[in-house]
C-alpha cells in the first residue's frame, strides 16, 4: 500500500555484495526510483525488513538511509517510518547525486557544469541587489576567515538563483549538496584565495560580461577541483 500504509515490498531487488555495502543499499533504493517499484511519498520497509531482503547489518541500513536522508531523497519520522520525499519526482537530478555522491570526480564535474551555466546566464540578469549580497558574502568571509563556508556557499546560491530559470532551480539546491560534499573535502582553508576568486567573479558580474563571468568562475572551479582531487588522491 502506498502514501502512508503498509511499507512497499521490495521484491525485485538483488542481494547486496559485502564491498562498499551502504553505497549499494543506496543504489539498490534509488534504483527503485528510477524503476517505479518506488515513487515519491512511499513509505520503505523497516529496516529488519530491509536487512533481510538486501542480506546487510543494520549498521549498512542505517548509515545508507542516514546518507538518503541528507541527500533529501527520503524523510525518516519519528515512529511514523521512512518515506520517499515528494519533491524527488521533480528532481532526478537529486536522486543521481545520491548513486554518485562518493564519485568524487563525478560530483566535482557535474558542479563545474551547472555552475558555468549558470554564471553565464547570471551575468545578463543578476540585479543590483543581488550583486550587493554578493558583495556582503565577501565581505563575511573576510571577517570570518577561520570558518567561511556558509558564506562560501551563500555567494554560489545568490549566483544560482539570479540566472532565475525555473528549469534549472530544481537542481540548485542538489548543486548545492554537491558543493557541501566537496567544499567538506578542503583540508586547509585558504581565505585570502577565496575572497580574490570570488572578487574577480563578482566583477565580472557586475560588468555584465558573461564571457568573463565563465572565465573567473572557471578558474575558481577548476583550483577547487585540482585541490581536492589532489588531497583526496593523497590520502
């Protein structure tokens, strides 16, 4: 039974190999998804009832459904169950974050190709306003030098939603996801870099120079994914 009933039975699904097992278990749900044995606002099994179908420790369940549940790809509530989120019908996009999420290279690409387009669109449509919060985001990260990341992050979301394409906003805020998992990956913090990458975008926006607007950003984009790539292959 769907929307709040029983839990769906999960009958086509396959054992689950004991290598990167929280990952499958994620795949194994969004694959679900994509199928349509699962759709938004369906309730999953409990978790004993998922242990035994993917053959997993409870541990697996819960580290797997707790990434899910970050992604926004399901809601746990209390004593109520664990339910597919509504809004994921509407955003796909969401739903391949979460198959891919530790697909490092993967989540750094798909960030540098929705960033770039929309930076480029921003430039022929941001406002005064917004170029003022884009002003203020630099600002804070310069009196918050040890810890910027709101900040950061803001500055990528005011340029996101200034493209204002209602196609493209439903994968802002999985583009913003995709942002917290890499910027989590940055060992040392380099404020000062921050602030000139991001002064040179502000800039070019406020130019309106969508040509120059993709340059700085991709400078910025691409320093941020040689860094950590370079980090996460060290360790």
């Amino acid at each position: 039974m769907r929307k709040g009933g029983t839990a769906l039975q999960l009958y086509n699904v396959d054992t689950v190999k004991r290598n990167t097992l929280a990952q499958q278990v994620m795949e194994q749900i969004i694959s679900l998804l994509f199928s349509g044995q699962l759709r938004p606002g369906d309730r999953l099994p409990p978790e004993m009832q998922l242990m035994e179908q993917l053959d997993v420790s409870r541990p697996v369940i819960r580290e797997a459904l707790s990434s899910l549940e970050t992604l926004e790809v399901i809601t746990r509530k209390p004593r109520g169950g664990t339910f597919v989120n509504e809004k994921v019908g509407s955003s796909p996009f969401r739903a391949m974050l979460a198959i891919s999420i530790n697909n490092l290279p993967a989540v750094i690409e798909a960030r540098m190709t929705l960033e770039l387009g929309l930076v480029t669109i921003a430039a022929e449509k941001i406002t005064d306003s917004e170029l003022a919060e884009l002003a203020e985001t630099i600002e804070n990260i310069r009196k918050n030098d040890e810890d910027y990341g709101m900040y950061d992050k803001q500055f990528h979301r005011i340029i996101a939603y200034s493209a204002k394409n209602p196609i493209v906003e439903g994968m802002i805020e999985s583009l913003l996801m995709a942002h917290e998992k890499t910027d989590s990956l940055i060992k040392v913090r380099e404020p000062e870099l921050t602030i000139q990458y991001h002064t040179e975008i502000y800039e070019a926006l406020k130019k309106r120079d969508p040509i120059e607007a993709f340059q700085k950003m991709y400078n910025h984009l691409s320093y941020v994914r040689d860094k950590i790539l370079s980090d996460h292959n060290k360790s």
